[in-house]
C-alpha cells in the first residue's frame, strides 16, 4: 500500500510540473509581451484556442495539487501528524490562492473576445494572475520546509533531497516576498528557480521509481 501509494504521489507530481511547465512557459510566455500592452492583446486575441489551452492546463494542475497535498499528508502523518496536518492545509490553500487568481486570466480572455479594445485593462488582469500565482507560492514555499523536514526524518527519500526541498522552499518564499515588496530584487532570483524544478522533479521521480516499503514513526 505504502508503494503504490508513493508511486502515485510521483505520477501525479509529475502530471503537475507538467502541466505547470506547459501553462507558464509554453502558453503563457510566448503570447505576454509585458512591455507591450498591444501586441499582448494582438496575440491573445489571435491565439484563444491556445489560451484556453493554458487555463485548462491551469485548472488540471490545481486539481492534481489538491490530490497531492491529501497524499503527502498520508505519507508523513506517521512521521508528525500536527506538522503532516499543517502542510497539507498550505497546500490546499496555494491551490486555492491560484485558483483564485486564474479568474482574472478568464476575465482577460473574456475581455479579448467580447470587448472593445482595452491594452491596458488587459495587462492589469494578467498582472493580477501573475501576482496572485506568486502569492500561492508563498505557501507552497512553507509547505515545502515542512515537506522537507518531514521527509527527511520518515527516511523515504536519498539524504541529499531534503536538503534540496528546503532550498526550494526558501527559494519560492524570497521568489513571492521579493515579487510583492521588492519588485526590483525579483529579476535578479530568477536563475534560482532552476533550482525548484530540479528539487520537485527529483521528488517526482524518486517516489515514482525508487518507493520505499514505509515511514518512519517520530
């Protein structure tokens, strides 16, 4: 049970990075031109098949995240319950918070197909998304150090991830606080965020290939 259980929780973390992936960097980044309120709007407007395509990508993702969260807590509630408990809840709350925010991405393709021509306003709705996706993140990054202390003294992944985790937990903290104190020191902690796909595809792959027979009890 502990096995299928892990070799779920990597299959679906991989679906989530994908998704995830696809969403921002695939959809999303060739159609935004942040300086360019215009051809932002020209893009969209001429790619909405492709648009829809990154919100359903969008959607997916919060879904398997919630599966994710109810996962690890069955994995580590041996390990900690109250910590297990608390980790799952600021899971479930970054899905929530970017659930939240894609509605202001279905509001700027809604303004796209049926409005006058608004630039501007268009930008506006998309910033709010890209902010509000920083601002699940900023829980995702405390689920993250917990995940990692808990994962580390259940003993079901290699010594070097845990380690790994916390950085990337830290990474998406100072990502998210830095997006909304300090918009000007955000460009510069972008490189680091190679190293929040490292860690979670590493987690991914470990607990889908390598599952181990059980936790261990605190």
């Amino acid at each position: 049970m502990q096995a299928s259980i892990q070799r779920t929780t990597g299959a679906l973390y991989l679906g989530v990075i994908a998704l995830g992936l696809t969403a921002e960097f695939a959809i999303r980044m060739p159609l935004i031109a942040w300086n360019d309120p215009a051809e932002t709007w020209e893009a969209i407007a001429a790619n909405t098949g492709l648009y829809r395509a990154g919100l359903l990508a969008d959607s997916a993702m919060i879904v398997l995240d919630v599966a994710l969260a109810v996962l690890f807590f069955t994995l580590l509630r041996r390990v900690q319950p109250e910590l297990a408990l608390t980790a799952m809840v600021l899971r479930l709350m970054q899905a929530a918070v970017i659930g939240a925010s894609l509605l202001a991405s279905v509001a700027a393709l809604s303004l796209v197909s049926t409005g006058p021509e608004a630039p501007e306003a268009l930008m506006v709705l998309l910033t709010t998304h890209s902010i509000g996706y920083d601002v699940g993140l900023i829980f995702f990054g405390a689920n993250t150090l917990i995940t990692a202390w808990l994962l580390a003294r259940a003993a079901l992944v290699p010594r070097w991830l845990p380690p790994l985790l916390a950085l990337t937990g830290l990474t998406y903290l100072a990502g998210s606080l830095t997006r909304l104190a300090a918009p000007e020191l955000n460009a510069l902690m972008q490189p680091a965020y190679g190293v929040t796909i490292l860690a979670e595809l590493s987690l991914a792959l470990v607990f889908l290939l390598r599952p181990q027979r059980s936790a261990a009890t605190a």
